[in-house]
C-alpha cells in the first residue's frame, strides 16, 4: 500500500487492518507516536490526516488513501509545527513525554484551524488527549505561546 508520511511516499506492507500506529513504528521506523490505550481514549497516538487529528491505534491503513497526508510528529515542521515546538520547549511543557507527540500534534491542528484560540478552544481541542503527569496548564500556556508567536 502507497501512502504519503511526511510529505514523502512510502510503501507499507503490512496487512489492510494493520493500524495506522503499527505500521509507523513497526514498519517505517517513527516511533515518536507512542500506543497509550489502543482503544482511541488517550490521544498519545496522535498523528494528522490532511491537517486533522486521527487516533493512529484504531485507523487501519486500508482506510487510508495514497494521497491523504499522514504528518507524525517527526514530520510535523511546517510553520504552525515549529511554533509549538518552539513554545512546548520554552515553557518546559514536558514532564515524562510520552504523551506529547499527540499533544504537540493536537495543538499544531488546533492553531492551523484557530490562530488565536480562546481556554475554552484549547480545552475542547485538547480534551481527548491525555497528560498522566497532568501538565495541562502548560500545554495550555504554550499553546497560547504558539500563538503568538504565529
């Protein structure tokens, strides 16, 4: 199956119900999407199609098509990407971080939709991913930083 990660073609031989998280790790290589609950609860699986969030642990490849644009977060370094990095990094955002590629991810499709987004946007776009180290004040934080400096 052809598809497109990162802005570059790749071919995934797994099987057609082989999710989408599976076949980044296990067969390509980017292990920066992490498996949290397998069940689409947790958000640590993250990834964008065509600009949106997906929960990669339920989304078998076979949905997928050649020309839908899979971002994950080692490919996540467009404008809106880096502007949450940069902030992510500058507000210490991160405790254990495993869960905040799906965050970092989350919040990039979050303030390409809504460049200035309000606590009430934030909590609602962020809602389904979860922080076990809770650090959800700077996420918000930052992602009022991303912002601005977008």
């Amino acid at each position: 199956m052809k598809l497109s990660i990162n802005g570059k073609p790749v071919e995934v031989n797994s099987s057609p119900d082989t999710p989408l998280l599976w076949a980044l790790r296990d067969e390509l290589g980017l292990t920066g999407t992490k498996f949290g609950c397998g069940a689409a609860l947790c958000g640590a699986c993250t990834v964008l199609k065509n600009g949106q969030p997906i929960r990669a642990c339920v989304t078998p490849i076979s949905t997928l098509a050649a020309d839908d644009a899979i971002t994950t977060v080692e490919g996540n370094d467009e404008k809106v990407g880096r502007a949450v990095k940069q902030a992510w990094q500058a507000l210490d955002v991160v405790q254990c971080g495993y869960c905040q590629s799906g965050q970092v991810l989350a919040a990039t499709a979050l303030l390409s939709a809504n460049p200035h987004p309000t606590d009430q946007d934030i909590d609602q776009a962020m809602g389904g991913n979860l922080c076990r180290c809770g650090t959800y004040v700077r996420i918000r934080a930052a992602i009022h930083a991303a912002a601005k400096l977008l």
